[in-house]
C-alpha cells in the first residue's frame, strides 16, 4: 500500500512513486528483463520505465486527508 496526502501530489512527489515503482520492478523482474533486452536489442532502462508505469497500477493506494 502507498499511503499519499492529498496535498502532496506534486510532480515531485509522483516522480518518487515511479523511482520506487522502477526499483521494485528491477528487483522482481531484473534478471527477465535482462535476458529478453540481450535477445532482442532493446534498451534496458526504457524497458524498466514502461514496466515500471505498468507496475503503479498494481499498487492500492489510500489518500489520507
């Protein structure tokens, strides 16, 4: 769960949810996506951000006052 204050929406504060996102994508997902960036070309730091993205919406958020 992320616990966010609804004054605390700034681009800052977002900008922190998707580095957290990206650390947790890159611990579950790192070897994965290492294997299918080396097999395909790609770029592994975009991969991680697109996953990342995706990633947010598996979290439950609760908006405190």
């Amino acid at each position: 769960m992320v616990y966010l204050n609804f004054t605390d929406l700034s681009e800052e504060a977002q900008n922190r949810l998707l580095e957290n996102s990206k650390k947790d994508v890159e611990r579950k997902f790192g070897d994965s996506i290492r294997k299918y960036v080396k097999e395909n070309y790609t770029c592994f730091e975009t991969m991680i951000e697109e996953e990342a993205m995706q990633n947010l919406y598996s979290y439950t958020f609760i908006f405190n006052p």
